[in-house]
C-alpha cells in the first residue's frame, strides 16, 4: 500500500480507514510543515512579549482569567495532561486510536496552532511503528473538543500510562525504552493543542460511517434475495416512477435493484401474482434512499470535518494574531452523528419486517418460520425474536444525544454537544443493524431453496447466495442457530458481498 502524504487539507475517509484499520504508513508534507514552524515562532514571540493569550500565558476554563507566569508555562502545558486524562469505560479499538492520531496529527499540519513540528512527527513515528493509545470510551462532552480521551492519547508523548504495541497491552515508557526513544517535554499551547480539537468523535463517527456505507450496499443485494424468495414484483424499480420523485437515494437504489436483479427468474411483474407488495418490498427505494441520502448528508460533513482546524485559541501567523472562539464545538458533527444512527436504525427496522414476511406463513407461500418439519422444528422462529431485540434496542439508542447538553468548568463552558456519546451509539446501532440483515440473508437463502429457486437466481443474488452457503448449509432440521448469524454477519462485517 502506497504511503500517505499528510498536508492537513486532502486527507479522505478511505486515507484514514486505510491507516486505522489496515496499517498505511504516513508521511507530512514537508511545505504543511513550514505553517507548523511559522505558527510556532509566532507563539514563542507571544510568550517573549508576555502577550495574554487563553491557554498559552492563562490558565484553562474557569481559569482563564488566572495569569501564568513565564516559568510556570511548561508546567501549565504538562499538568494539564494528567489532569485531563480522566476517561473511562473500555479503551477505543485500536483502529479507531489509531485513526484519533492520524486526525490530530492532521489538523495541527494547518499551521493554525503553535505546536513545534517535532511533536507532530513523534506522532506519525507511533503510527508508523504501530504504537496505539489506550483512549477509553467514555469522558467526552464533545465541547473543548474531545479533552479526557485525546488527553489519554497525549500520555504516549509523555511517557505515561499504556499503549498497544506489537498486540499486547505495555506500560509507555517500556516501550520507549525500548526503541531508545525520550519522553517530551510540551511547551507553550502544545498540550492545549493537542487535546482541543473533535477527533476522537470523527474518528468514530467516521468508522461507524464507512461500515454502515459498506453494510449498506450489501444489503441491497439481501433485499433481491428477498425479492426473489417471496417472488417480489419488479415494477417498483420502473426508472420512469422513480423520476418523478427524484431523490438521489431512492432513485439511485431503484437503479441499483434493476441492475441486481436484472436476470432474474424469480421474481414476477405486477399482476402476474399479485398487483402489488407490502410496502417493506414496495417501498424499499424509498426507505433505502432516505438512508442512502443520510448517509451522504454524513460523508459531507466528515470530509469537512477531518480536514479543519478544531483547535481554540487558534493562531494566525501572517496577520501575527490569535483568536480564542468555538471550533472545537461538535455540534455540526453531533447532529450528523444522531442522522446516522436514525438511518442506520431505518435500515434495520424495514430489514427486520421482510424477515417477518419471510418466516409468517400467513404473509407468504413459504412454509411456516421456514422449516418443512414445523411442530417438530421450530426453524427460523427465535432469528425473527432475535432480530426483533435488536430493532427495538436500536430505537432506544436512536434518541438523539445531541439535545443534550449539561453545564462545565462552572458554567464557563455551559452548552456542550456530546457528539461523541452519538458517534459511539452509531457504532453499537451498526453492530445491531448487521446482525439484523444477516438474520435476513438466512431466511432469505432458506427462502430460495424451499421455494427450488437456485437455478433462476439473479448473478448478483446467487453469488451472495453461493458465499452464505460456504459457511451455512440448509436448515433442514433445527441446530444451533446463534453460529449461522454470527457466520452472516462475518460475512457482512468482511465485505464479502460489495460488488
């Protein structure tokens, strides 16, 4: 994989799930970082003129009135580290860490917050050597940025706590033992630098958006299994309908179903069998468009925010000022975040009632919970339970973190965003949604081969088809059930059915 050149302003979602997730080596821009050195000096003539400036010669918060005095300065930037490192809950997965660095690192390389260059590039030597913070879940008001996780994540800086190196959880300061590597030692702003800004909720925002992107476009192809297994009626997919509502989503999922199921057998046309279908059949491109449209609603926004400075007070060098204002706020990324978790739900709740359909004999010519042997077998009966939990827990996690908010630093920061807290709910909603529209692509496959409808399959369906069947064979008689979702779901998680 070719090696990332970092500027500040060009990184993509797929940079960063290249670099979390997969390992990309980084490298800065050598002319990103000659704004990192002139904001720099600007900050070091700052502190030479005894300017007050919030957070590089005055306390933080409530403290910002309370002036630091010249000595104090380094020790300023160092207690605010530990101090601020007070999260809890489960560490973050590395990847999403590792893509926490990757942003910071980023952003700082506008050159619009006085960091020295050299702790940049200690940053990108821990990426590119796979040394990941600890950062725990939980601590985020997302307002002052991300301050108690991105302070866990500076700790690896410092030489404190614990990092994950070579797969196994060690103290930070063993491991740079033992890549004879010293501690650092922040200077003016840098720890304020660092830890000010919203990439821990990007981060994982941005992860939850690129698998429900993924989880997406396979469920299209789950859906013409569907289709196919209840003899759905095509004409739902007529171009001409569709053009004369022409949301992006819904028209370009109605594209999207004529070209999945184009050679298809299976399916009938309207009148054929009957006028029409329920509307978790008929209203799919609509359902799947609003969602389709959310979730671009959300890459517009990501693509914004993982190329802008979050950080406050915020330096300009070329007009020798610096301004302490409010884009560490998450409010833009929160309400896209509670978008995301909607349509992610949405997904899931139209998914759960086509397996509704799928396992109700009174819904379908399918034999009842999709078992030959009913009475005796219960088949697919407890799946449909299943997959009804977790729609339902979806709803619950649905609502919306982003009307909150609650009073800090007291009540200096009094209007928080806690869009991290709604990036984290995508994540557990996606993780959700998978299982839900793999229990569909069970029932659907199980659909298929009672209704003897392999060999009129479309080439897209019957290749998903082909890849479920590798690892789940026919239900004909009951077994244990909970390995044949979690196979689905690895199947999904694993990409396998994109095109």
């Amino acid at each position: 994989m070719k090696e990332l050149i970092i500027d500040g302003k060009t990184l993509t979602i797929d940079d960063v799930v290249e670099v979390g997730r997969f390992g990309r080596q980084v490298r800065i821009d050598p002319e990103a970082m000659k704004k990192v050195e002139a904001s720099r000096q600007l900050v070091d003539a700052f502190v030479r003129d005894g300017k007050t400036i919030y957070g590089i010669t005055t306390g933080f918060g409530k403290f910002s009135e309370v002036s630091i005095s010249h000595e104090e300065l380094k020790d300023l930037q160092r207690n605010l580290i530990p101090s601020h490192a007070a999260g809890v809950g489960e560490p973050l997965p590395s990847h999403i860490a590792r893509a926490v660095m990757l942003l910071r690192v980023n952003a700082l390389l506008q050159g619009n917050s006085g960091i020295r260059p050299e702790v940049l590039e200690r940053l990108v030597l821990y990426l590119n050597k796979d040394i990941t913070p600890l950062i725990p879940e939980q601590g985020s008001l997302g307002a002052s940025g991300d301050l108690a996780p991105l302070a866990h994540m500076v700790l690896l800086l410092l030489g404190e706590g614990e990092c994950i190196y070579r797969g196994a959880i060690k103290p930070v300061m063993a491991v740079l033992e033992e890549l004879e590597l010293e501690p650092m030692e922040l200077q003016a702003k840098e720890g304020l630098a660092l830890i000010n800004g919203t990439q821990v909720m990007s981060a994982i925002g941005l992860f939850a958006y690129a698998d429900a992107r993924d989880l997406f476009e396979q469920s299209q192809v789950v859906y013409g299994m569907t289709m196919e297994a209840l003899k759905g009626v095509r004409d739902v997919f007529d171009e001409r309908l569709h053009a004369l509502r022409p949301h992006p989503g819904q028209v370009y999922v109605a594209e999207q179903m004529r070209e999945i199921l184009k050679d298809s057998h299976n399916i009938t046309t309207q009148g054929e069998l009957r006028v029409q279908d329920a509307y978790s059949l008929r209203c799919a491109p609509q359902v799947h468009g609003a969602t389709w449209d959310a979730l671009e609603h959300v890459r517009q926004k990501l693509e914004i925010e993982i190329n802008a400075v979050t950080d406050n007070p915020i330096i300009f060098p070329e007009d020798r000022d610096a301004i302490s204002g409010g884009n560490f706020h998450g409010q833009p990324m929160a309400l896209a975040f509670d978008y995301l978790c909607i349509a992610i739900s949405e997904m899931a709740n139209i998914s759960e009632r086509r397996t509704e359909r799928l396992v109700n004999p009174a819904l379908s010519s399918l034999p009842a919970f999709l078992t030959r042997h009913g009475g005796l077998h219960s088949g697919f009966m407890i799946a449909q339970y299943t997959a009804a939990s977790l729609v339902s827990e979806n709803k619950v996690l649905s609502h919306p973190s982003s009307v909150d908010s609650i009073p800090s630093s007291a009540n200096q920061e009094d209007h928080v965003s806690m869009g991290t807290t709604a990036a984290r709910k995508a994540l557990k909603i996606l993780h959700n949604t998978r299982h839900v529209i793999a229990i569909e692509y069970l029932c659907a496959a199980q659909g298929v081969d009672l209704q003897d409808g392999y060999n009129k399959m479309a080439g897209r369906t019957k290749a998903a088809y082909d890849i479920l069947r590798t690892r789940v064979p026919f239900f004909d008689e009951d077994r244990y059930l909970a390995p044949d979702i979690k196979a689905a779901a690895d199947i999904l998680a694993a990409g396998r059915l994109l095109a």
